[in-house]
C-alpha cells in the first residue's frame, strides 16, 4: 500500500465529524508509528533492558 493509499484509508476510518485537526493528530500518529517501526526494523531501537534500568534509576534518584 502507497503512503497515499495509507493516507485516504486513515482518513476514511475517521467519523463523519471529524476535524481538520482530527485528521493532522490521526496522520501524524500514523506516521509516527511507520517512522518508529522502520528504525526497529533497522536495529536503531533502544533494547528493552536499558529502558527498565533508565526507568528504574529515573523512579528511586
């Protein structure tokens, strides 16, 4: 599916109702998760244990 096709399905799941603003936060998210898989699928992603610790040390100091 083209980043365009992705586009027209995205905003046609959308209810009637929605808003030009709607539509930008229902886009971005889309294309916020797309970006974040294709780095994961690069190996960019941060592994699972390193964020625990980070978040553990932010949690007690």
């Amino acid at each position: 599916m083209s980043i365009k096709e992705l586009a027209i399905r995205t905003i046609q799941e959308l209810p009637e109702e929605a808003t030009w603003k709607d539509i930008q936060e229902r886009i971005n998210f889309v294309a916020g998760v797309r970006k974040a898989l294709r780095e994961l699928d690069e190996g960019k992603g941060i592994p699972h244990e390193r964020i625990k610790e980070e978040f553990s040390e932010s949690l007690i100091g």
